[in-house]
C-alpha cells in the first residue's frame, strides 16, 4: 500500500491541533486510504503508532500497534487499532517513566513521564464508538499519539 513522507521536527504541521473527523467522513473511501495508508507508512518505518499529522494530514486520526522491542521486550503484541477522534476520559495517578522516540524526530530519543494507565473514548473507522483501557506501553503509545493531535512533541515532555 501507499507510503507516505513523515513530517520532521520543524515543520508547521506538526504543531497545529489537528481536526475532528466530521460525522460524513465515517466510512468513506478516503479515510479507510488514509488509516491504511498510515499503517503501512508506520510498519515501513517500524513504528509502534503514528498520527495524522505525521502524514501530513491534519485530522484526529491515530493509529496504535504496540508489539516487543528492544526497549520494551515484554510489550504486547497487537493488532493495529485505528482511534477517530479520540479522547482520553481518565489517566490513572500513577504514572511511569519510560523511554520515547519519534518518527519526526529521527535520532533522538528521551525518558518522558506518562500515566500509567488511561481510559480512551474514540470512534473506529465505521463510526463505532468505543471506550478501552490501556496500561503500560500501549497507554504510553496512545498518549504518545494523541499529543501528535494538539500539536505537542514527547521533546516537549523531556524531564
Ligand atoms: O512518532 C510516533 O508517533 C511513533 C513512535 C511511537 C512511540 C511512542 C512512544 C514510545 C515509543 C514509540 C515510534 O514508534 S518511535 C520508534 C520506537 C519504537 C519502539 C520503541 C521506541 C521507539
Ligand atoms: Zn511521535
């Protein structure tokens, strides 16, 4: 499928708040090419997730896929979970360090501080609403992601 360029530090894009997805844009062509598009870019990059904004496209549009890796061996494996619009509804107390990267930030990588725990309201790409927890990596990913949505950087989040 298509790869498309990823957005570099520096570049107005990423600093925008991205939009909602309008209620008509829900299972249309163009953004079942954008969220499969977005895969593939994000797996040609070895990506764990990628938003929107990264492509280009400012839209709320986040795609998540934790999977084991060299900082994170005992992350879980999961299917690529595509999030519409998504909000964060509850971040747990407690929160964790751990160490970030970026596909628009090549060569850099930092510790960031990030709820270990969160509850994410957002919409599949059919419409569906839903609502998950996510703990551990995949919550580290998904708040990763949605700072993508409001224009921030983990570099912003550095302790
Ligand atoms: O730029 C992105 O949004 C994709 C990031 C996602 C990520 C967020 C937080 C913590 C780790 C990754 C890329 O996956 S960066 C590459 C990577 C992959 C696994 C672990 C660390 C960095
Ligand atoms: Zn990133």
């Amino acid at each position: 499928s298509v790869i498309l360029p990823v957005a570099q530090r520096g570049e107005d894009i990423l600093r925008l708040k991205a939009a909602r997805v309008a209620d008509a844009e829900f299972n249309s062509d163009w953004l079942m090419q954008l969220a499969s598009a977005m895969i593939a870019t994000m797996l040609e990059r070895s990506g764990v997730g990628i938003a929107a904004p990264q492509v280009y496209i400012s839209k709320r549009v986040i795609i998540v896929a934790s999977r084991p890796n060299l900082r994170y061996p005992d992350a879980p494996e999961m299917d690529a979970v595509v999030m519409v619009n998504p909000e964060i509804l509850e971040f747990s107390q407690a929160t964790t360090l751990g160490e970030e990267g970026c596909l628009s930030v090549p060569n850099e990588r930092g510790q960031v501080q990030r709820a270990q725990s969160i509850k994410v309201l957002y919409h599949t790409l059919t419409g569906e609403v839903m609502e998950s927890t996510f703990e551990g990596f995949p919550a580290r990913i998904v708040q990763h992601e949605i700072d993508h949505l409001n224009g921030i950087l983990f570099v912003d989040r550095l302790s």
